[in-house]
C-alpha cells in the first residue's frame, strides 16, 4: 500500500465515520522508515556542512526538496582587499566631497558601499582604503570615500569612489552635471553625459593624461563619483619608488555599470 493509499483510507474514514477501515500495517511502517532515511539524509548534510558552495562571485545552495536539479544561487559581495596603511585623514584631500575641517572615519560605515561597488565593477584591486565623514551638525555618513589600488611589480593605478548623500549644488543653470563645459571637451579632452531614466545624470569624463571619470548625480540626491588613473588618483601617491601603470585596469564599461548600480 501506498502513502497516497494510506491517505485515501483516513480520508474515507473522516467522510464515514461509521465506516471500517483496514489498513496493511506493514506498508505504513515501510513509509515511515522513508521518512525517517530522509531526514536522516537532510540532517547528515546539513550536519556535514555541505550547504553552500562558493561558485565564482555567488554562493549556490542545494534546495532540499524532491525533484530538484537546480540550486538557489544568492550573490555575496566579495571581502574588500587589505588597506595600504596610509593616513586616510590626509589620502582623500582634494576628493570631491572630502572636508578638510570634519574628522575623518576609516572603515566602518564605507565598506559595505565599497564591497557592493567592487562587486559591480568586477575588478580585484590589490588594496582597497575606506573611509568616510559625517554630515554637517551629525554623526551619520555623510559621504564615503574608498581608494582601490592596482600594483604590478613597480608600477600601480587607482581609482577613487566617492558617495555624497546631500551634494551642495552651486546656483548655475544649467546645472554642471547635466553638461559638458568647454574644458571638458578641449585640449585632449573628451566628454559625453545623458539622462538615465530613474537614475539621474550619468557624465562621464576622459582626460588628456589618460584619467576616466564617471559621475552619476540625481537632482537632490546623492552623487556617486568615481575616478580612475594610470597611476595617483589622489594628491598622496602611493609611493615615490613607483611609477604609472600607463594601462586602466578597468573598462569604461565596466565603470559605467558599477556606477548605476551604486546609489
């Protein structure tokens, strides 16, 4: 007898109950066995902990249930790469954002910004420097920064990702993040900036000295800025012993991508 058996049996019971019900004990025991070997077998993986397997950038759990041949993959941002040990009180200097006047936090409230962002980008810098500052009158981030550094023996590159929750936009109309001005588009220069719908103003900025700039600003919102440089993005170099890696680690579309996918 079946399990389906067993339950039309109970069924017809609960309908009649003035009715007789016989039922072959044997194969219910026998159902109940296979119950039991099949939690058996759920409990002994999970104890083996043979949950989850690590599959390039995203984590792919079995479903335990009957008939299934697919996993459940949920994506993990990746862990951010060590920090050079520079002082990030000084590193974001002339950062877009940046404030000289208000503390700089390291760590802490940037890193979670700067996982999801190196997700995106698809890129693995050698070191990453997280740090943040409040806003104005508060203790909450106000804008995050993180510098990713790329080294290749003597040579390096970086990027720079800064987040500002309430940009102070100067009165010029029209606004500066909706056009590309005369110095962005002379001597080498290159510009182009359009309208993502939902998003905001997406500029994007190539510079003679072989710098790429993408910005990403929503009409009081938060602005998502992100530099990258064959060599210094900021005014303290890595180190003096090294030298420009010449070539961008990272393609513009790439940079594009992880941009709109920050805010």
């Amino acid at each position: 007898m079946s399990e389906n058996e067993v339950k039309e049996a109970f069924d017809a019971y609960r309908a009649d109950p003035g009715g007789e019900v016989r039922l072959d004990t044997a194969a219910i025991t026998s159902a109940g066995r296979r119950r039991v070997r099949r939690n058996q077998v759920l409990i002994g993986v999970a104890g083996l902990g043979v949950v989850a397997t690590l599959v390039g950038a995203a984590v792919v759990v079995p479903q335990l249930a009957d008939n299934n041949d697919r996993g459940l993959t949920v994506a993990e941002a990746p862990n951010l790469p060590p920090p050079t040990g520079r002082d990030v009180s000084i590193l974001f200097k002339g950062v877009r954002g940046w404030t000289p006047s208000v503390k700089t936090e390291s760590g802490g409230a940037a890193r979670d910004t700067a996982a999801k962002f190196l997700g995106n980008l698809g890129a693995s810098p050698t070191n990453a420097d997280v740090a943040w500052q409040a806003e104005a009158g508060g203790s909450k981030p106000g804008v995050l920064g993180v510098v990713f550094t790329w080294v290749d023996g003597g040579q390096f590159a970086e990027g720079v990702l800064t987040v500002v929750k309430n940009p102070v936009h100067t009165m010029v109309f029209p606004p500066p993040y909706t056009v590309c001005g005369p110095e962005e588009t002379t001597g080498g220069n290159a510009c182009t900036v359009r309208e993502v719908k939902g998003k905001g103003w997406l500029k994007e900025n190539r510079t003679a000295d072989g710098k790429l700039r993408v910005s990403l600003q929503v009409d009081n919102g938060p602005a998502v800025d992100f530099v990258v440089s064959p060599g210094a993005a900021t005014d303290m170099g890595l180190a003096s012993s090294k030298r420009p890696l010449g070539k961008l680690p990272v393609d513009p579309g790439s940079v594009r991508k992880a941009v709109l996918a920050t805010p």
